[in-house]
C-alpha cells in the first residue's frame, strides 16, 4: 500500500499543465465590452412602459449577445503570430 502512494507521488511531480488558460489585455477588453453590452440590455430591459419594442426585443437579443457570444469569444480568443513577425525575429537573431 506504501508503494501506491508513492507512485502516485512521482507521477504528480512529473505531469505538466497543458491548456493553461492565460489572459492578455485584448481578452480583458473584449470582455469589458461584453460587460458594456450587459448593462445596456439590462438598461434597455428596465425601460417603461414594460410592453415597448425595447423592452420586448432589443434588451433579450442585447443580453444575449453579451452572454453567450462576446465573454465567451474574450475567454476563447488567442491571437495569432504572423509569420512575417518570427521571420523578422529570426533575422535579427542571425545578425
């Protein structure tokens, strides 16, 4: 029994993160605007009288954006490297 849990202890040591979710500023902006887009529905929702086309059509389709869209798109989104940006790094690393 002494032996599994040392196993497991190696094993533990040994593994690496992979997927490890990192945030630059573009995703804190891009979820900052879905924030912006929140509150304005929820401003919009808020509107009397309850029965306008705001309240009944805008606010939803706003809300909805934010939340399943553009903070789902700002957690997601990684930018890609150009490779013209590792070509011109490598150059300068030759001369």
């Amino acid at each position: 029994m002494a032996k599994l849990v040392q196993k497991e202890k190696i094993t533990k040591k040994n593994t690496k993160r992979f997927g490890t979710l990192s945030l630059e500023k573009i995703n804190y902006l891009i979820i900052l605007a879905g924030g912006v887009v929140i509150v304005t529905g929820y401003i919009a929702l808020s509107t009397h009288p309850w029965d306008n086309p705001i309240a009944l059509t805008v606010a939803p389709v706003l809300l909805v954006l934010g939340y399943c869209v553009i903070i789902p798109f700002g957690i997601i989104f990684r930018k890609k490297k150009n490779e013209d940006d590792n070509t011109e790094q490598q150059l300068a690393g030759q001369s």
